[in-house]
C-alpha cells in the first residue's frame, strides 16, 4: 500500500482541505482561483461545469481540469467557496500519494489495515473556532453558509459534500456518508436517504424508539475522508465506520472532536460542522420552497425528482474555522466518479481476489456511470481452464457492489483507462448472440432513469435493472489470432527529452 512521507505521530503532508489546497497550488495546472464575485445561486456550479466538472455534465464541459476556489461568494464576505478536488483521478493520487491507475488497490489494502478514529480535546477542535447556535436572534443556514444552488429549477441550496456521522442508538457503532442535504428553512434540511444507507437504519432504530438521531455534518475536510466514506456493503458491512479507511490511508487516526450541542462527534478539522439531529417521525417535501419539482442534478447527469416526504435534520448549531472555506461539488461531475468509483474498484478487486487471486488484474469504475453503474475489468486468461472464469469475475463484482449495472470484460492487453481501447475491444472482440450476457429483475442504483416498468417489460417496479455482461475478451483457444500489432520499444525522450506520456 501506497503511503505518505510520514510516521507515527507525524503530520501527514495533506491532513486537512487547506494542505490539500497547498500541495494542488504547487502543481501546475491543479488549482485555479477567482476575485471576482460569484452568486452561490446556480452562477457558482455553472461556472465550474466548463472550469473542469467533467462526469456526466451536459456537454461542453472539461474532463480534467483543475478544482477551484472562489474566493468572492455574492452575500458571504467572510466565505471562499472550493470546488472540484477530487475531480480528476490524476488529482487524487496525488492527493493520496499513490499512481492513479493503482487506487483502486490502495483502498482494498486500507481496508484490510484499519486505524479507528480517536476523540481530541476542544484544543484540537479547529473546526469549533467560531460558533453559532441556534437558540442565538438572528440564526440562519440560508446566511450563514453560502451552500449552492446547482441549476435554476434545484429544489433549493445544498450541502453536497457533507459527511454526515451518526451511532447506532442501540450498539454505539458509527457510520459516516454522503448523503443530499437541501437547505429548508432556517434551522432545517431534508435529507434523502438512497434505501440500505446505514444512516438510515440508525434513524429507523431511533424513530422506533421515538427519539431523534444525533448527527454532525462535517464540510471540507482531508480528501482521503471524502473517498473513504464512500465504501458501501458489504466491504464495509453495518457497524464498520469508514474513518477507519480513512486513518489506514494517512497512517494516522482521524481525529473527531465532541459536539457542543448534540450528542455526537465531528471531525475537528472540518471547515464546517453542521451539528443537529433527524426528528422522528417528521417528513417534509424536498420541493416545499421551489415546486419545481425537481431535486438537485444527480451522478447519471439528470437532475432528480423531488422527494414528497424525507426525514428532517433539526439544525442545533453551526460551527467554522476562521475564515471558513465551504467545499462544493457538481452532483453529475468527475468527481462524483473519483469518490464514489475507487471505492467500488478496491470492493471489486477485493472479492474477486478472494475467489481467484492474479486473474483479476485491474478494474476502472467508468466516468460515464458516475463511478457507480459501470466497471471495466481487466482479466487475465493463462490456461483452457480460466474459459468462463471472466464471466465468474463479473457476476462477483455485481455481489460486492450492488448498484453495479453494466461489467465490460477486456483482455490484459486491453487499457481499462483508455475509453478508445475499451471499444476497441468491444468492436473486434465482442459478438452480441455470445458475448453478452443479460440478468434481468435485479435491484440497483434507483437514480437510473431507465428503470421504470415503460423502459421494459422485465422491469416490473420501479428501481430493478437488468445487469449486463459484456464479455470481451477473446476466447482462450483463440487467443493466438488476436495478438495486437508489436512496435519496437524505444525510449522517446532521446528524441523528445521534454516528452511525459499520459498518466491517465
């Protein structure tokens, strides 16, 4: 596993959203900043859709480019706005310290190596440096964070890269993740829960009991935080805290901080915590202020339907750092991909590991299914035997992560990173009436527009899919008549000393 230059007790170089701007702001081309004001409504994410949001994004946008910070947010003076850190996966190595092709592995390898979280003093507490409260005249999300609004038709602001951290009321176990957050009043956000979030399970625990849900959400924090909430089941089963990837990935403990006002914990070096609890019982329409209809745009690059009635956070108080830095994303952006894909990738390496080790040499959970509905997986056939293996490989990535959609199989010579090659593949190694596989009727990821009973009579309630196998690779027997054209190995930068090929 790939780590830091550190040890012990020393400061990871990135262990915070600040250092991770620092070490961006050295590398050419990474981090970009404006003066000029931006308004948080629509303006703000319709900037960065051209600057570098990439994903899925209606088109044009750039695939790449470089996060940014806007340092002049219309009606915050003392706010700047970041946005985009993770979205390329070049940026996230080196965020991680780690090749971008081999992040995938160096998350399987934390999970296996866990470092818990521990509870600091309030001297380490940099994210309770200014407090407000709720009780205080004058209290209000909607002027106290400059929380965006992603297009004109959003159902209202949204806190989209808060990490929200709650305990199992009956066992203690936590569980921290991502979830939508619309600002809806002054004291209060919706939160929608996607069905099988562990969050929620806590919730429905304490709403039997008729209790609220402490909660913090934590805004702007260590990059490897971010990634590392993102695992899902059943890598990281109920009462597994993902912190624990976090602190494996820093050799280091995330350190979290006690709330002031509820009973649980943040992580203290949060730009941003949002401390309160999900109210039992109450429900609210997630369109309540707009009618729009609509949510927020959404990880497959449509915006999504507003929920009718979804659980409430009470808001108690908001705490900052001094001269806060509120960290943003663009819902369909790269990346969305980044958080949520290498994760998926360490899920899938790691199952299928386990059932056949060296035949699975790489897996790219792809851009264009936000990380979560397409993974391209490299495999490698050495004998007659591993014939039908590949498609074993696949059906093991659709159990260890479930949203999973669509698997496109390709050969070790095949470039899982390079769409081109990918379809290349598919072109001259793919015949539809044998090479594809189809498993109707199985539930996934229920922001898929297309699963819908009108899309296809195999679909019988909203929210199943039919799970596809691409396979790809040349049958084992054959393999002889597939070799790709051998070019001579040279080394270029005799003839082009300045040449570096392309990472990703």
């Amino acid at each position: 596993m790939a780590h830091n230059d550190h040890s012990g007790d020393t400061e990871p170089r990135v262990h915070d959203l600040r250092s991770a701007l620092q070490v961006l702001g050295d590398l050419p081309g990474e981090l970009v900043q404006t003066s000029v004001e931006v308004d948080p409504h629509a303006e703000l994410s319709g900037v960065y859709r051209y600057v570098g949001a990439g994903g899925t994004c209606s088109r044009p946008t750039r695939r790449g480019g470089p996060a940014m910070i806007f340092n002049k947010v219309k009606g915050f003076p003392d706010f700047r706005v970041a946005i985009g850190l993770l979205g390329s996966r070049k940026r996230v190595g080196k965020l991680l310290n780690c090749e971008p092709k081999k992040l995938g592995f160096l998350l399987k390898d934390a999970v296996l190596n866990p470092i818990p979280p521990v509870t600091v003093g309030k001297e380490k507490a940099q994210c309770q440096e200014v407090v407000h409260l709720a009780t205080e005249p004058g209290f209000d999300l909607r002027t106290l964070l400059p929380a965006p609004t992603n297009t004109e038709e959003d159902a209202g602001p949204y806190v989209t890269m808060g990490l929200c951290y709650a305990a199992d009321p009956e066992t203690g176990e936590h569980d921290v993740t991502i979830h939508r957050l619309c600002v809806q009043s002054k004291d209060e956000l919706s939160m929608w829960l996607t069905p099988g979030r562990h969050i929620d399970a806590f919730r429905q625990k304490a709403e039997a009991a008729g209790k609220p849900l402490p909660i913090s959400v934590s805004i702007g924090v260590d990059p490897a935080i971010y990634v590392a909430a993102c695992f899902e089941p059943p890598t990281t089963p109920l009462g597994f805290d993902e912190l624990n990837v976090a602190g494996a990935l820093r050799d280091k403990a995330v350190e979290l901080s006690n709330c002031l006002t509820v009973n649980a914990r943040a992580i203290a070096h949060a730009e941003i915590v949002i401390e309160g609890e999900l109210l039992p019982i109450v429900r609210v329409r997630e369109d309540q202020n707009t009618d729009t209809g609509k949510a927020m745009p959404e990880f497959p690059g449509y915006t999504g339907e507003a929920k009718d009635a979804i659980p409430v956070i009470k808001v108690k108080a908001i705490t900052h750092r001094r001269n806060p830095i509120l960290q943003t994303t663009v819902g369909p952006g790269e990346e969305h991909v980044n958080m949520a894909g290498i994760p998926t990738e360490a899920s899938i390496l790691q199952m299928v590991e386990r059932a056949m080790p060296g035949k699975l040499l790489n897996v790219y959970a792809h851009n264009s299914g936000g990380g979560k509905l397409l993974a391209v997986m490299q495999f490698k056939k050495s004998a007659p035997v591993d014939e039908g293996r590949q498609r074993q490989a696949a059906l093991l990535a659709f159990s260890s992560f479930p949203e999973l959609k669509h698997v496109i199989l390709v050969d070790e010579d095949v470039d899982i990173f390079d769409t081109d090659d990918v379809l290349w593949a598919m072109q001259t190694r793919y015949q539809g009436d044998v090479s594809h596989v189809a498993i109707p009727g199985v539930r996934c990821h229920p922001l898929d527009p297309s699963q819908i009973p009108e899309y296809s009579p195999s679909i019988l309630e909203q929210g199943a899919s039919c799970k596809t196998i691409f396979d790809c690779t040349v049958p084992f027997k054959l393999k002889h008549h597939f070799e790709r054209s051998k070019f001579k190995e040279v080394d270029v930068r005799r003839f082009l000393p300045d040449f570096v090929p392309d990472e990703i």
